[in-house]
C-alpha cells in the first residue's frame, strides 16, 4: 500500500485533489497561497486572512496588497520560506484578530459590488463618446474588409 503523502508530510496533512477556492477557502481559519491573481481574488472573496507565498511575475505584488489591506501578514517569498517562517505566518495570520476583522469587512464590501458595472460604463464612454457617435478611435480599432479583402 502506498501513502499519498510526499515524503517527510505530518500525519495531520491530508493530500486533495482539486478543490473550487470558493468552497474550500470560507471553512479555513486562513489559507496559504502563492499571491497569484485569480488566487488572491478568491481569499479576499472569502473572508479569511491569507499568508502569502509569492515565487515570482506578479506574485509579489499581490502578496505585497493582501499585507496593506491588512488582511494577512508580510508575504513570505519562497526563496526564503522555511518551515519555521511558515509556522510563524499561519501562527500571526490564525491569532491576530486585526486581520480577521479586517478580511470579513473587505469580503462583505467585495460581495456588495458589481464589478462589471463601471467596465460596461467606461466601454460604453469610450465607444460611443459623449455625442453617442461612434468614436474615432473605435472606428479604426474595428477592422472592416470590403470584399475580397484580406483582414490579414
């Protein structure tokens, strides 16, 4: 019989597949993550404090956001990442109730607003202009062949 543990895991670490960030991120008392976008969008949705493991693109700017909204710790870059780093993150993100308040408080506002509402507002600006013509800009960005044409 084989473990599904890497070597050197503790017993109390248990191995899963994938799991949706929305489902299993609101039952952590926090989440460790690599600061990626898409990953750091779902723990501020989900309202828990976050350490963050940033490796490298823009990692480390979004690491960087979670600690200045307060809602977790200074990032912990993988090159210096530890196991005693480690425990001491999870240990400040799970004890300090700062950041707890502060990620439920930012989780609410989140949920309250419709992001794509300003998009669609600033697209429709920025299209049609303030006369309601089609502005100039998107007339040349709209590549219309005529016939026998190449678009290419």
């Amino acid at each position: 019989m084989t473990s599904s543990r890497p070597p050197g895991w503790a017993r109390a670490c248990k191995a899963v597949g994938d799991t949706p960030h929305d489902w299993v991120f609101p039952r952590m008392a926090a989440v460790v993550h690599h600061a990626g976008a898409g990953t750091t969008a779902a723990g501020l949705r989900a309202g828990v404090p976050a350490v963050t493991v940033p490796m490298y693109t823009d990692q480390p700017f979004w690491a960087r956001r979670v600690t200045e909204l307060g809602t977790g710790p200074a990032p912990v870059p993988l090159r210096q990442l530890t196991a005693d780093r480690l425990a001491a993150a999870i240990r400040e993100a799970v004890s300090v109730a700062a950041y707890r308040e502060r990620a439920r408080d930012l989780a609410d506002r989140i949920r309250g607003e419709d992001g794509a509402a300003p998009v669609l507002a600033w697209l429709e600006q920025m299209w049609l202009g303030r006369s309601g013509r089609v502005c100039p800009l998107a007339d040349r960005a709209v590549a219309r062949p005529t016939k026998g044409q190449s678009t290419v």
